[in-house]
C-alpha cells in the first residue's frame, strides 16, 4: 500500500523571505509568516500557499481513493478468513464421517489391531486368527566370503524371488553392500540384512533375506557363476489364515493386515488358540457434534460478516459484485437439498433461520446416521464423490482458491490498485515539492528585489526631504 | 530340514511366525517334558542332539529377526525424517483394551 507524506496532509510550509540576498530559497518559519522585508511579504506567501493548494488537489483525491481502497481491503481479508474458517470447518466434517470420529475397542489387542479410513461403518467384527502365517526365509551357511573377481570391480550377483531373477550390484561384494544394494533395488519384494550370528569376538556374518508377503517363496542369492550362496528357511513362509465372524470360512492371506470391511483394516499380531479377538467399531459422538457446531457457528460468521457489507451503515463492500457472489454461495450451502431419505440439513440437525444463520441441535447427525446410515452417507457423500460435502467444497474453492478464488482475485486486485495509487500519489507528491521549492525561489528573489527597491526609495525619499529642508533653510536666510 | 516333529513343530511355526511370546511358552512346555524323559530314562542322545539343534536354529532365526526388525525400524526414522508418508492414518483409530 503506497504511503503519503505526512507533508502534504499538513498545511502548506510557509517560507520566510529573504533579507536581501535575491535568489536564496528562505527557510521555514516558525510562525507561519513569510517574514520578508519588503512590504509585500505577505502576498508572496499567499501566492505560494494558494499555488500549492491548487496542485494538491489531485494527491488529496488520490488519497481518498486510495484509502476507500483501503477500507475494501480490510474487508475482503475478514472475509478471507471467515471463509477459509468455512472452508476448514466442511472439511473437518468430511474427516469426521469418513473415520476420523469412529474408535475401536478390542477384546484382546495382543491378537489384532485396527486402522479405521473412509467408509467405516459403526459395527462389531470377531476376527479368529488361526495362524498369522510366515514368511519365507533364506540364509547363507556360512560366514559371507565373496570376493570381488577382478579386484576393485563389483561382481554383479543375481537375487532370486520365486520364480524371477534380478540383477544386483552393491559398490563392492561385501555382505553389508550386497544386502544394501537388494534393499535398495527390491526392498518391495525381500529385505535383506546382515547378521551375526557368531560372537563380537569371532563374527559369523550371514546375509538373511525375508521375503515381503507371507507364504512360501524360493529366496535366494547366485553368485556369477549361477551358484547358490543361500539356503532356504527350515521351516517354508506360510500365508496367514482367519476367519471373520464365525462364518465357517476361513481365509488366507499373503499380508498380515486385511481389509474385513470398507475403511476397516484388522492387522494380525497373533494366532488367537481358538478364542476369536472382538473389534468394536463405534462413532464419537463428540467429534461429529464437535464438527458440526464448528461448521454452523463458522457459518454464521461469514452470515454476519457478509450482511455486515450490505444495507444502512453498510461496509467498504457495499454494492459489489463479490457481495452477491458471496451470499449466492452460502446460500447455495445452507438450502442444499438430496432427493434421498435425508433431504436437507435440517434433517441432520442444521435448522436455516429467518435470518440466514443456522442452528445446529447436538446429536441429531449422530441419530440419523444410526438409523439410517446409509442415507446419511449418500447425503454427505464427501469432498470428491458427490453430495453435500462436495458441494460446500466445491462452492468454497470458488471462493478461496489461491489462484482462481473469487475473495483471493479480489484481494489481489484491490491490493494492485492501492500499490497502483499509492505510487501516483509519490510521483504528485514530488511535483508539489518541486512547484514549492520553485515558488519559493521565485518569491525570495521578488522579496529581495522589492527590499532593495523599497530600501533605494527611502534613501532617495531621505536625500530629497534634506535637500528640501535646506532649500527652505537657504530661502529663508 | 530336519523331520517333523509333532512336539517341536509347533514352537518352530512359532518362532518363523515371529510369535517369540508363544515360542518362549511352548519351549517352557518342551524342556518340562524333556526333564522328564532324561528322569525316566528315556532320553537319548539322538533326541539331545534334535534338541541342540532346535535350539540353535531358534537362536539363529530369532537373531535374523531381530535384525529385519532393527533394518526397518532404521528405514523408518530415516524416512520420517524426509516426511515420507505414514503407512497408515495411526490418528484415524483409538485402540483400547477391553476391561
């Protein structure tokens, strides 16, 4: 935002003439007064002062833009906010139906654990972990030795994964580079490490590959000349097998975490002796009122904010365009409307007052959702598969996106033109300080001549009332 | 690879299951019953030596695990220190234990 100099909105400088030197500029005067010498001082000044007047006229006008700007700035960034709070707030009930505010509680979390993502559903899920599987291993027999064939040089060593074969080169044919260069290379398919399986004091180093899934798997390491350098694991990977809800059908897996349900993921721990480990999946309450109190009281804000912009005593915004896009967005959230069981917000608690605001009655998304889940799920769909919440969403970018949002272009425009005005003001404002440093030359040097010529009046007014008085003396006698 | 053994096989599975908790448990079984043969006589030196070597083979396989383990706890905090993405939303779940 530009800046004006203080100069100018404090009354003109009054200079104070010179004493006779004609040219010289003067300097200020602490009385306000053009002190010259001349009697006509005081003319002088009135002319610099009106001068002055008249050409900051424009700066004045410039600055009464500039600060009308200023005041509309002011209110696009409070709207910003009350926008973004908006934004935020629809978000947060996205994270609240799709997990965020369901918990687990199980029976026996040494046998299995839970992750919880979009699309749980509340619900009780026993999972009989018969066995969490294996998985494949291979070793070699004796302490690592290989040595690189031609010294400096790598060997390049093949690593089998069941039924492929792959290349791999560490920076040199030492375990620990060998066992890197596996990682690095194919870490997703086997880990290898190197381990000691002899003492500190007379090391037995070994490569150990693991394979990454469950269930039997060949692993092994060949050295150039296709010989094997591991020996697979005495007791083969096995998958992992359980059975959901005593269904009487059990399942394998080559992976330790399943998905039993949509968004619910069980990750086996342990083989459970026959006793099945219950997950109980529950929504918090707490969470989804939580979200949903934050969202009516964000909106009300941007309500208020907005209206705040219209009518009698209205805000810098009155009467643009962004006002009326602005309602037409919150009101496009607040009278969102499904042609499902759940019509509207005021089905899920989210009552739309007489003056735009909503109330929200605790508990009763909770309600609804335990009744008719499904229902409640299609109304609110999410941020990116249809629904309230991808409606809100999609109405709040328009608003808030950095580069395309209505408030952010807007934000972005008023701050150019304040930049844009203010430097005009800066060019103005040095052209007034020329105009008055020239005025003031001008009149110094008009003051210093008017001085002299009314300083030779009165010398020659003084010698021609003595030549008089002695022309009268002489007459007389 | 050694034959089945009904009584050692499971703390085998155990033990390639990474299952140390159980495998500790059925050893405790195992050596009971062993003590108890070398008292009634019949044990042998076959099955000392079917002994030693299961013990060995745990001793080994266990310290391969541990090492796996150690190897990606090690990837993990180097990756958190890249800002690798998490595997799984842990925040998205509270876990508690039934009472």
């Amino acid at each position: 935002m530009g800046t004006v100099s203080s100069s100018l909105t404090s009354p003109v400088t009054v200079y104070s003439g010179s004493s006779g030197s004609a040219g010289s500029s003067g300097s200020t005067s602490p009385t306000g007064l053009f002190t010259g010498t001349s009697a006509y001082s005081a003319d002088l000044q009135a002319v610099i002062t009106r001068a002055v007047q008249i050409a900051t006229l424009p700066i004045e006008l410039l600055q009464n833009q500039q600060s009308f700007l200023t005041g509309q700035s002011n209110a696009q960034t409070a709207l910003d906010t009350d926008f973004s709070a908006l934004q935020t707030a629809v978000q947060n009930i996205g994270t609240a139906m799709s997990g965020g505010s369901f918990q687990t509680d199980i029976s026996d979390p040494t046998i299995v654990g839970a992750t919880l993502g979009d699309g749980a559903t509340q619900g009780v899920y026993a999972i009989d972990v018969q066995d969490i599987g294996a998985y494949a291993t291979s070793m070699t027999p004796s302490s690592w030795n290989a040595t690189e064939t031609v010294a400096g040089k790598p060997d390049a060593f093949q690593l089998v994964v069941g039924a492929n074969t792959y290349s791999i080169t560490g920076t040199d044919d030492s375990a620990g580079s060998v066992a890197a260069a596996i990682n690095a290379r194919y870490g997703n398919l086997v880990d290898a490490t190197v381990v000691n399986v002899g003492s500190s004091s007379a090391p037995d180093n070994r490569i150990s590959l693991q394979s990454a899934t469950l269930g039997p798997m060949t692993l092994d390491i060949k050295n150039a000349a296709g010989t094997s350098l591991q020996t697979q694991g005495a007791t083969p990977g096995r998958l992992a097998s359980y059975e959901i809800d005593n269904s009487g059908k059990v399942v394998t897996s080559n992976s330790r975490t399943v998905t039993v349900s949509d968004g619910v993921e069980l990750t086996m721990l342990a083989s459970d002796n026959g006793t099945p480990a219950d997950v109980t999946v529950t929504q918090s309450p707490s969470a989804l009122d939580s979200a949903m109190s934050t969202f009516a009281a964000k909106y009300n804000q941007a309500v208020k904010d907005v209206a705040a912009q219209r009518g009698q005593s209205a805000g810098a915004l009155q009467a643009t365009p962004i006002l009326t896009e602005l309602q037409r967005s919150l009101s496009a959230i607040s009278t969102y409307s499904s042609s499902g069981a759940i019509s509207g917000l005021n089905d899920l608690g989210l009552q739309l007052n007489d003056d735009g605001s909503l109330t929200y009655t605790e508990g009763t998304l909770l309600s609804a959702d335990i009744g008719n889940s499904s229902a409640v799920t299609a109304f609110m769909g999410s941020a990116t598969t249809g629904g309230f919440l991808e409606a809100a969403a999609n109405a709040l970018t328009n608003i808030e996106d950095p580069t395309v949002g209505l408030l952010k272009n807007a934000e972005t425009t008023t701050q150019t033109q304040i930049a844009d005005i203010g430097a005009q003001i800066a060019a103005k404002q040095a052209q007034v300080t020329q105009l008055q440093t020239n005025l003031t030359s001008q009149m110094a040097a008009a003051d210093s001549m008017i001085s002299m010529v009314q300083q030779q009046y009165q010398e020659i007014s003084g010698m021609f009332a003595a030549m008089q008085v002695e022309d009268q003396m002489y007459a007389t006698g | 690879m050694p034959p089945v053994d009904a009584r050692t096989e499971p703390i085998r599975r155990a033990v390639a299951s990474g299952e140390f908790g159980k495998a500790q448990a059925l050893w405790e079984d195992y050596a009971g019953r062993l003590a108890e043969e070398v008292r009634s006589g019949t044990f042998s030196s076959a099955k000392l030596e079917a002994t030693r070597e299961l013990a060995e083979w745990c001793r080994v396989t266990a310290l391969c695990a541990r090492s796996h383990a150690q190897g990606r706890l090690n990837r993990m905090a180097i990756a958190r220190q890249y800002g690798a993405p998490c595997a799984a939303s842990a925040s998205a779940s509270r876990i508690s234990a039934r009472a």
